[in-house]
C-alpha cells in the first residue's frame, strides 16, 4: 500500500497543474460572459463544474494516500454518543440528508480520530444514498460478542426493507458512480479496525453494516 501511495502521490501531483491551467484559462473566459452567447455561456459553466469535480478527485486522492501512509495508531475508546453528533453535524455541513441514531452501550475500540471515523461513515451514507437516491438512516447498535454494528440504510426507494433472509457479503468499494470518496471512507474504516459488509436482501444491495470492535 505505501508503494501504491507514493503512485497515487505522483499521479496527483503531476495533474494539479494542468488542472490549474484549465482553471485559469477558465477563469479568463469567464470575465467576458456578457460577449458569449448562451450556448457558450452553458459550455464555459459545464467546463468549469467539470474542473471543479477533478480538483475534488484530486483532493480525495491526497486523502486516500495519507491514509495508506498513516502508521497505526493506539486503540482509543470513541464514545458511540459522541460519534453519533458529529456523523449529524458531518452530514449536515456536506447537505446530507441522514438520520443518525446510537443504541450502543459500550465504547467503541477505533485507532482513527473520531472526526475521521464520523466523516468516513458519512460518505458510505453519502454513496448508499446515491445509489438508491433515496435518504439514508445510520444507527449504531448495541454491543454482542465483542462487536456493534453500525447498519447504514435507505428510509425509501427501491431497496428491500425486509431483511429476515439478508446475507451479507464483502464491501465492493470499487462499484462504478460511487467516486474515490468511498475508497477513501472505506479504507479509513479498516485502518481504523473495523470492517465492511454488503447487506443483500433476495439479492439486491440493502444497505451496509460497519462492523467495530468495542471495548471491555
């Protein structure tokens, strides 16, 4: 992993620039909209929107590779209460619409800063939502056999809600639309020392469980 961060550093590094000229080629455009006409005007804000989503693809890949560098940590105990307001406050600052709710009643044993585990969640919420475009609840369970199990899923929409005869399955962070943002959310999760599951009902995709370890 820490040869794939120092390529995934590189990649990163060479992009910004040219990422940078559009940029600002862009932005010379832009100080004469009133001389384009409408369609150009249309082309112009579609380009610039589109330099915007690679600069965030830019910044997720920074992200990912700080986490494969990060060395590991000493297990801490995350108050389940506590990361429960900040997923509210993470999702409310990105317009997530998310219900986030804790019935756990022991610590959580993570080796992440809780704002780093809130914000990871946050964006399995985010990808489960686009997804099944439909909002998302995440509730935290209570402990059983040395785990709890934070089950992310859609309050509408087209997934199944019964899951008596669910299955579950590894995480498949790699699906197409979903962006780096999960890769990055996921892999912060496992350095953390938890893990992920799909969640199949008759098999299509329900939702998703984040499993922690919790502590004594």
């Amino acid at each position: 992993m820490r040869d794939a961060a120092l390529l995934v550093s590189l990649l990163g590094h060479e992009l910004r620039a040219p990422a940078g000229v559009i940029g600002g080629y862009l932005a010379l455009i832009e100080r004469t909209q009133e001389h384009l006409t409408l369609e150009q005007q249309q082309a112009v804000a579609g380009a610039r929107r589109a330099q915007h989503r690679l600069v965030e693809i830019l910044d997720d890949a920074s992200r990912l590779t700080s986490v494969w560098r990060a060395e590991t940590a000493a297990p801490l105990a995350l108050a389940p209460d506590a990361l429960m307001a900040d997923v509210r406050a993470t999702a409310a600052t990105h317009g997530l619409a998310l219900t986030a709710t804790s019935q756990a009643d022991a610590p959580l044993r993570v080796t992440a800063a809780r704002s780093a585990v809130a914000d990871a969640l946050v964006s399995v919420a985010a990808a489960v939502a686009r997804e099944h475009g439909a909002d998302v609840t995440l509730t935290l369970g209570p402990a059983a056999n040395g785990v709890a199990i934070c089950q992310v899923r859609v309050t509408s929409g087209d997934a199944p809600h019964d899951e008596a005869d669910a299955t579950r399955e590894p995480f498949n962070l790699f699906r197409p639309g979903l962006g780096l943002r999960l890769v990055v959310a996921a892999t912060t999760l496992v350095q953390a020392g938890a893990h992920l599951d799909e969640v199949l009902v008759q098999g299509t995709r329900a939702g998703v469980d984040v499993v922690f370890p919790v502590s004594a």
